[in-house]
C-alpha cells in the first residue's frame, strides 16, 4: 500500500516514508519480535537504489505453538483474524487492519523514539510506519511469495516480457495460459507449472547464484539481469509500450522503475541492437512461437495431461450454451412468436436430450466420441426438421392449451355449482 493505509479516514495518521537507517532498523525489530511467535520470518528483497521506504513487507509461517505444541489446544491452527491481537501486541502496534480474504494485516507502529535525524520534527508531530504482514499457509507458499516480491519490480517486467509467450507468474506459481479461454476467464485458462522459484529461472534461461540473495547495487544491473531471459528481445520493429499500453501508461507515472525500464533502457538495448531472440527466427506468426512456448512447457513440467484435460472441461460446460444460440440461428426470425416457441423448446429436447417425445430424432449422432457436438450436422438436422418439428410441437402445445382452458372452465363451472346449493 505504500504506507498510505493509515493516512486517510476520520482519524488519520502520519505516515511518511522512512529513511533506509529507519527501513532496516524498524525490519530488525519487527522481525525479532515476530520470532517468538514464527518460526520463519522473512521480508522479500529490496529493490535496487531505495532512498526510502513506504512501508515494511514481511512474511511469516509455521506458527510456533503449532510445531511445539504444550497443550492439546495449542495444535489448532489460527486465522489471521485470530492471531491479529497477538501480533499487534508483538508489534507494540496502535492500530491495525486485518484482511481475511487475502489472510494478512496492515498495522501502525509509531515511529522510533531514538531517531535522532528529526530534529525539530521530533516533538511535532507524532510519525508511525506501515506494516504489511502476510500469513504464509507453507513453507512453499512463502518462498514463492518471497521470490515474486523479490528485487521491487523486477516482475512487473519480467511479467511483461513472458506473457506474450503464454506464461504468467501469479501469487501461485508460474502458469502457461491457454489462449481458447483467456478471453473470457483469466483464472481458468491458467495451468499451474511449477511453485519452485529454481525451476521458474532455470526454465527462463536466467541464472540463479548471486541474484536471489541480495539487493542489486543499481537499476541499471537489474535491468541487464531481466534482459538475460531468454524470451526478452528488442528490436528497431517493436513497438514502444509506453505509446500502445494504457495500463503501462499509468503503471509509469507511479512506479519509476518502470518508466526507467521503458524510456532508458529499452532505447539503449535497441539502439545497439542485442537481444534478438533466436528462436523467434523464421516464425512469421507469433502464435505458432506460443505454440512452441507451450510445447516446451509440456516436456519440462509434464502438464500436456492437464492443459488438454482442463481446455475440454470448460469447452464442455460451454458446449449447451453454443448448441442453444446454434439452434436459435437455424432457426427463422420471422415464425409466429408462440409457435417459434414451441418449436424451440421441442428441438432443444431433441437435440440436447435425446427425447423420443416427437417420434423425429437424429438419424447419426451429432456428437463426437468425446461429447462435443458436430455443428455442421448439427445445424443441418435443424434447418431440414424443424417445419415438421414445429408443426408437431405447436400442436402439442395447443392441444395442452386448450386442455387447460377446458379444465379451468370444468373447475369454475363446478364452483358455481357448490356456491349457488
């Protein structure tokens, strides 16, 4: 949140961002503090250059009264909302916020006494710091938490350089996307790949020793680590970001990194001319240089299974809804609304329910061995029987009508009756 959390509302607080000498001392206390309640405390690394801080990110797992339980009620596990009063007391915070959803807390902790650097500001208005803590469900889960967040933004870019690719990193774990649902559900079309950070790097082509332990020295050095991926590439045809993405647009003015990234470093790399991507050579349509992607993709992680098996899934709780419209364009526009109706109702029960209720039914299947239907003997089956069919439905329906009619009329002729005794 930047530090902004606490800042706004009835009552708000000063929360200016703190000074590295302030951002490493406060990370020091609160991570010691949070040990005697986690036995793993950890905060992501720092991106490059920071002048100050916002606020301070840590992560926890593995709460300690679980692993060394000294009582029966000790070996339950807690909700954020459960151990927030617990850590806002750790903390010595005076305010916090507790997200269920997302199972982690924002808290205000005033800011040290000891700070010598304020000056006149010290005894003028009361400063506090924002700390956001996430509550880890595993150990799994809290390294790749870690490794996203790692280096500030150094996956906003890496995430702008992989996705054209199909591939995605998300707070689970890197995903190959498949194109024939993004579209309409971002969530569904992703298969999970791998949660390990290690393998993640390895299969990005991206070196893994001296630069996950540490902050880089400068932006710059970060850059060049990103541009080791193997899908980055730069060259004089591409297209400048910052003029065709609104989203990057607005992702500029607020996080200088990225502005850097786009009007600094990509001039420089395509004015020189280096990284061309190879096996992008003699593809002429980015789709097949996807398909390759995802090819790779299935060999390394073993997915191919569960990328066809959950494409099929979605096509075929999709698949009525497309044989309902498919019906309805087979169909014309002009019948009576009534008898169009009917006739609608009795080929969906045909088609889509294999009723015999009609005495008229497909002659071969219009479904595959997998369930999907053929559209084209679909559409045919329509467009050659639905005259007969709806003279048999329009019947059907008018017969059950009047029988209606002539029950009411029975029933209140029979009331009268009663009434007038």
């Amino acid at each position: 949140m930047g530090g902004s959390i606490f800042s706004s509302g009835d009552d708000p607080l000063h929360t200016p961002r703190m000074p590295p000498y302030i951002y490493h001392q406060v990370k020091a206390a609160c991570h010691a503090a949070l040990r005697t309640m986690f036995l793993c405390v950890a905060s992501p690394i720092e991106g490059p250059e920071k002048k100050d801080y916002g606020d301070l990110d840590i992560l926890v797992a593995m709460e300690t009264r679980l692993v060394f339980p000294t009582s029966p009620q000790h070996d339950v596990p807690r909700g954020v909302e459960e151990l927030a009063a617990d850590i806002k007391a750790a903390l010595n915070a005076e305010r916090f916020i507790v997200n269920p959803y997302t199972n982690s807390m924002h808290l205000a902790i005033p800011w040290p006494k000891e700070d010598s650097q304020l000056g006149e500001e010290k005894d003028s208005t009361q400063r506090y710091f924002q700390v956001d803590i996430s509550i880890c469900k595993s150990m799994d889960q809290m390294f790749w938490a870690l490794f996203k967040s790692a280096h500030g933004d150094a996956w906003t870019l890496l995430g702008s350089i992989i996705r054209p690719f199909g591939l995605t990193a998300d707070d689970e774990g890197l995903c190959l996307r498949i194109p024939e649902i993004e579209k309409l559900d971002r969530k569904k079309a992703r298969v999970l790949l791998t949660t390990d950070p290690v393998e993640v790097l390895h299969f990005l082509g991206m070196q893994v020793e001296g630069y996950w332990s540490e902050p880089f020295p400068t932006v710059d050095a970060m850059f060049s680590y990103i541009a080791t991926c193997r899908f980055f590439t730069v060259h004089e045809s591409s297209p400048d970001p910052s003029q065709d993405n609104s989203t990057t647009k607005r992702n500029m003015k607020a996080r200088p990194i990225l502005r850097k990234w786009v009007e600094d470093f990509l001039p420089r790399v395509r004015a020189d001319g280096r990284f061309e991507l190879q096996h992008q050579k003699g593809v002429s349509d980015t789709s097949d240089l996807r398909v390759r992607v995802r090819d790779e993709a299935f060999r390394t992680f073993n997915v191919e299974p569960i990328y066809w098996a959950q494409l099929k899934d979605w096509r075929l709780k999709r698949e009525p809804e497309a044989v309902k419209n498919l019906i309805k364009s087979a169909i014309p526009n002009d019948l009576d609304p009534q008898f169009r109706g009917s006739l609608l109702s009795a080929i969906k029960k045909i088609v889509m329910e294999d009723s015999t209720e009609y005495n008229l039914r497909p002659k071969i299947s219009l479904r595959d061995d997998e369930g999907f239907y053929d559209k084209d003997k679909t559409r045919a089956f329509v467009e050659e029987n639905w005259e007969d069919i709806g003279k048999l439905a329009f019947r059907k329906y008018s017969d059950a009508y009047y029988a209606r009619l002539q029950s009411k009329k029975l029933k209140s002729a029979h009331e009268n009756a009663i009434q007038s005794q």
